[in-house]
C-alpha cells in the first residue's frame, strides 16, 4: 500500500487510527519502563545518601502542602548551562529514599536540587517570611504563618513508620523518636531543615 492509499485509509478508519497511536505510545512506553525495572544501579542509593530525618520529613510535608513542587524542579538536567548554574546534574541514586519523587517539570523559581548549604538558615527564613527583603525581584509569595506554626510529629510518626516498612536502609525506631526530635520546632524551622537537605549526597560533584 503507497503512502497516498494509506493514507487515506487512516483518514477513513479513524477508530483504527487512533488505536494505532496507543499501540505505538504503549511500546514507546515500555521501552523505557521495562528495562528500568531490573536496573539495580536505580535502587542502589549513592555513597554518601541518607534516610530524611523526623524533622526534614515534616519540611518535605510542609513542601509538598503548599505545593513548591508546581513553581521549583528537583532535577538539575545534564546539560552544561543547567551544572554552571546550579551545580551537578542530579542523578537517579540520589532519590532512592523519595516517596513521592518532588522532580517538578516547571521552573517559575530556580531549581532546588543543589540548594542545600547554599545559604544560610537566616537566609532561608528571611526569604520565606518576605521574599521581596533578600530578592527584590522575586514573585514568590510569602509563609510568614511558617514562623508560627508547629510542625505535626503525629502525621511524621505515621509517615516514618510507613517509610520503616517500605525502606529497609532506614533506621528502626526512628519513628518513636519523632516526637523529641520536633518538638517546639516550627513548620519555617521543618522547611529549612528540608530545603538544607537537598543535594547534599553529591558534595564532591557540587561546582
């Protein structure tokens, strides 16, 4: 069949056409699932790689609530302008321990995979209560109710102890411990935490 009968045979069978694009997007799919699936080098955690703490976790929690996710990436890619600008490209071993994965696919603000160490903790607080103090130019709005907000050890306690379960590397009892660990500390002091966290498992990459 020539490429003119064709197609017009797709333009008259449209339910047969549109199959035809599923079928191939599913094999497209696979490729790339299926052999990611016996990869052990994906599972494998980098060398320098550790479980978050109760108090990171309740940052992610505080993270992944007021959805920095939709306007930060967690993903540096491997491209030269993106490691001169926020350091080495982030690789898989480095997000053994995420669940769920923060990647994000859209830059509103810069990327945060590298910003831990960066600045300061003073940095960081004066930045979340009022952006526009530390970057004049920012959009980003404010938490300044962060400040005041204690972090919920109950809903860390249940995550940790969901995670104990899931993860083996992660370290048993911590859950028990999440309590102490958070206790008079606020959501700005559990972000920080977490925001301080990130990209430090690549320390001898790091430009």
């Amino acid at each position: 069949m020539n490429a003119p009968r064709l197609h017009k045979f797709l333009e008259e069978r449209s339910g047969f056409f549109i199959f035809g694009v599923l079928f191939v997007s599913m094999l497209g799919g696979l490729a790339q699932i299926v052999p990611s699936l016996f990869d052990g080098e994906l599972a494998r955690p980098a060398e320098n790689l550790r479980p978050l703490g109760a108090l990171e976790l309740a940052g992610r929690e505080v993270y992944i609530r007021e959805s920095c996710a939709l306007c930060h990436t967690q993903q540096v890619r491997p491209f030269v302008a993106e490691v001169r600008r926020y350091g080495a490209h982030s690789r898989a071993e480095e997000f053994v321990y995420d669940r769920p994965f923060l990647w994000g696919s859209k830059r509103t603000g810069p990327d945060l995979h590298r910003v831990g160490g960066k600045y300061s903790d003073e940095w960081h607080r004066a930045h979340l209560i009022n952006p526009r103090a530390v970057v004049p130019s920012s959009i980003m709005p404010a938490y300044p109710w962060l400040e005041n907000t204690p972090a919920d050890s109950g809903a860390v306690q249940s995550l940790l102890f969901a995670l104990e379960k899931i993860n083996g590397a992660r370290e048993k009892g911590g859950a028990l411990r999440a309590g102490e660990e958070l206790r008079g500390k606020t959501e700005m002091d559990a972000l920080i935490a977490y925001l301080q966290s990130l990209g430090k498992s690549a320390e001898g990459r790091r430009r």
